[in-house]
C-alpha cells in the first residue's frame, strides 16, 4: 500500500471529460491495492490564460513540482489557434511546461488491438502486429531554439540545436527499451542535410557498442514515414528528436484507428507527465462522446512510472476487455456507441472485477 500526490491538469476542451474518467480508474485501481491517491488540480492552457493570462501559472508548476506524478489532459482552443498574431498560446504553456519540469523524453507507444484491425486505414495485413513505441526527444531542437523575424518582417528564422548530452540521456533510455522489447533501435533523423542529424548519428553509433544485443538500424524521416504505412510491423523501438518525433509520432498513432488509443509519458529527472496524444477536440466538448481509453492508458503508463507495474496491467488488461466486447465510444462504433462517461464507468468496474477475480 503507498499513499501518492498526483497532479491533475485537465485542460482544455475535451481534456476534463476524459482525465475524468481515468480518474475513475485510477480510484479504482486505489480501492483493490489498497493505495491512496491524492489530486491536486490546476490550470494549464487556454483555461489558464483566460483566468490568469498565463498558460502556466506558477501556482499550477509548484502544484507539479510537489508531485509524485501529473496526469494530463489536453489543451488548446480556437480562438488562439487561428489567431496567427496571438502573443499567448495555449501550447506555450505545455511547452514550458515540459522545459520547467526536465520532461526531455517522450514516449508514445502504438500497439494494435485484434478487434479493431478493420478500423485501420491500412490494409489488415499491413496493419496486423504492428508494436512500436517511439522515443521522442522533447526540450531540444527547433521548437526550442531561437527564433525571429528580420526587422522588416518579411523573413523568419527558427534555429535546431542539440549537444551530446542531450542526445545520450534520451538515447540511453531508448536503448534499454529496445532490450526489453524485440531488440531492435530505428534512429529517425535527416543525416544527409541536417548537422544536427548527423550529430545524432555520430552519438547512437558511438552508444551502439554498449547494448550489442540491439539491432540498430538508420533511416532518413521521408523514408521513415514511407515504411510506416508500407511496414509498420518491422518497427520496434524509433529513437528521434523533438520534430520529427512529432510528426512521425502523429502518422504511427493513425495505425491503430483511433488517436482515442494512444497514451503518451513524458519523463525526466523527477516527476513525469502522462497524457493522451490527440489534442482539445473543442467540438466534442460537453457532449460526453469523447473516446478516454487513450487517457485511461496513459494513466495505466502513470502506474508504471511510480512503480506499480501490477496495478498498470490490471488497467490495460480492462481497457483490452472493453474494447475485445465493443463497449466503446462513437469514433469506434457509431451504431452502438457508449458515452464517454459510460466507459470511464465500465473500465473502473472491469480494473476492480479482474484484479479481485485473480485474489
């Protein structure tokens, strides 16, 4: 039994609706292991620059800072999103978020589900067996770097910089994924342009000789987005840095069918972040209909980097269930959807009849 402080920044759009039903499960999880779960919620995104103009408030980085863990939701609206002269942005507030934090690493795994192969827009036989988890380097590069205009404005600059140290840390945590998993390393970059690339690939050989039981293996980002669709399956573990971690990591989440799957862990030195990869979808809001399997599972990856890894299966062993008898929202099954809040019900019912079935 272990009592943790957990974070909870909801955010924006459909963001509560769903950290609210992997709270749900959470719960549950603290009911059957006998744990206690404290939440401390603050405000991030849109919702934060509309009460206090800032997307991260200071009161909401001690909040995290204090944390054993934050749980994520989403953010992002319109009324910023297409303004282009907007001077805050929801997204500076996770951006910073992420640097304040140390969350250098981000971790999206993309596993297929037998019962929805046919959701693919992939062909089954393409799609079938695909199980990859992308590594995504999350405070370097050119979302970091300086940038500008000139003083007329009529031209732009965003500088891309990484050092060897920030390329080992991620490296390193990349390399034991792929020990613990089919064996195999795909570094991402653009070598035959980028300095920045070819750094990169300097760096993972010179680590190679250090994990020799990992198949490593070098591909340039348009061909890795090309093999993606064509051969999915023959990807393993994809280390890459912070924008085509981004991009590729959107493309891979479409293998499964539904962005409403994917969990994601952004992690560092102390406290990490475990969030859903789709973004606000502010016109489902309130409406209850919002797939929150991939919040649940980012929850279940929130277990396991506290260090219940028992009480993290027991989470995807329900969300698994569910899915395997077709209790899901509409993105899955338009003609005997569940609502989102029925789900998040469902799940916390499933974590607590498995796990007290296995007693």
């Amino acid at each position: 039994m272990a009592t943790k402080n957990i974070a909870v920044l909801a955010g924006d759009g459909i963001g509560p609706e769903v950290v609210a039903q992997g709270i749900k499960v959470l719960d549950a999880v603290a009911e059957v292991f006998g744990h206690t779960f404290n939440y401390t919620e603050a405000l991030v995104g849109a919702v934060a620059i509309d009460a206090t103009g800032n997307p991260l408030p200071e009161e909401t980085l001690e909040v995290c800072k204090a944390s054993d863990a934050v749980f994520f939701g989403a953010i992002g609206h319109p009324k910023y999103d297409n303004d282009p002269n907007a001077k805050v942005r929801p997204e500076q507030g996770l951006l910073a978020l992420r640097k304040s934090l140390g969350l250098f690493a981000n971790i999206r795994p993309v596993t297929t589900f037998e019962a929805l192969i046919h959701k693919s827009p992939l062909k089954e036989e393409k799609v079938r067996g695909a199980d990859l988890v992308v590594y995504r380097e999350l405070t370097g590069g050119i979302y970091f770097g300086e940038k500008g205009r000139n003083e007329k404005g009529d031209e732009a600059y965003d500088n891309c910089a990484y050092s060897t140290g920030e390329i080992e840390r991620i490296a390193k945590l990349a390399f034991e994924a792929a020990q613990n998993r089919r064996k195999k390393l795909t570094l991402v970059d653009k070598a035959n342009v980028l300095e920045t690339s070819r750094l990169w690939r300097e760096v993972v050989r010179g680590m190679a000789s250090s994990y020799p039981d990992v198949e490593v293996d070098y591909m340039f980002v348009d061909n890795a987005a090309m093999q993606l669709i064509q051969w999915p399956s023959q990807f393993d573990v994809i280390l890459t840095e912070n924008m085509f971690g981004d991009i590729i990591s959107d493309e891979a989440s479409v293998l499964t069918g539904s962005m409403g799957l994917l969990p994601s862990a952004s992690i560092g030195a102390k406290v990490g972040m475990y969030e859903p990869i789709h973004g606000s979808y502010p016109q489902a809001a309130g409406q209850d209909i919002a797939n929150p399997m991939a919040t649940v599972l980012s929850a279940a990856m929130l277990l396991d980097g506290i260090g219940m890894y028992t009480e993290g299966n027991a989470v995807r062993t329900a969300v698994d269930k569910a899915i395997s008898e077709n209790y899901v929202t509409e993105d899955l099954d338009k003609e005997a959807a569940k609502k989102c809040s029925e789900v998040g019900d469902y799940l916390a019912e499933l974590v607590k009849a498995n796990v007290q079935e296995s007693i």
